[in-house]
C-alpha cells in the first residue's frame, strides 16, 4: 500500500478557500435553498396571475404555451440579473 504524502507549498493555505465547494457550506447551502424556495413561489404567483388571462387553462395547448411563457420569463430574468442582456457602450 503506498504511503500518504502531505502537500504543502507556500501558497497552498492562501488559496485553500478555492476547495470550499468541496465541503458542506452548511449555511450559505441554507441561504441558497430559501431563495431558491422563496424564487418558486413568486413564479407560482406569476403564473396564476397570468394563467386568470387565459380563456381556457383546460385546455392543454392554453397549459402549455402558459408554462412556455413563465420558463422564458424566468429565463429572462435570470439573464439580466447576470448582466447578459446589457448592451455594450462605447465610450469615445
């Protein structure tokens, strides 16, 4: 069986926080799952409100392009919340 052998360099402790994904973060894991909770429900709220302009929400076709919509709103949110819909500005 083959020895153990310790690593250590000089910088080695100093971006040891790089490797934190790697373990519980125990809270921050909690504070993503509430906001993850609390996203869920808005979108449900915003779904009801929009599924009340529906003619028909029996109807499947009136289901599906329902949900299509709510997804590519969610998406879009998340798009400009992560700065990809920003447009480039040239300074001269």
């Amino acid at each position: 069986m083959p020895s153990r052998r310790k690593f250590s360099s000089p910088t080695s402790s100093a971006r040891a926080y790089r490797l934190n994904f790697l373990i519980d973060a125990g809270d921050a894991h909690q504070k993503e799952m509430e906001v993850s909770i609390r996203a869920g429900e808005l979108v449900g709220r915003l779904y009801d409100a929009l599924a009340k302009e529906y003619r028909d929400m029996s109807d499947p076709h009136s289901q599906k392009s329902l949900n299509i919509l709510c997804v590519r709103l969610v998406f879009a949110l998340y798009a400009e919340d992560a700065g990809t819909l920003r447009q480039a500005r040239h300074v001269p």
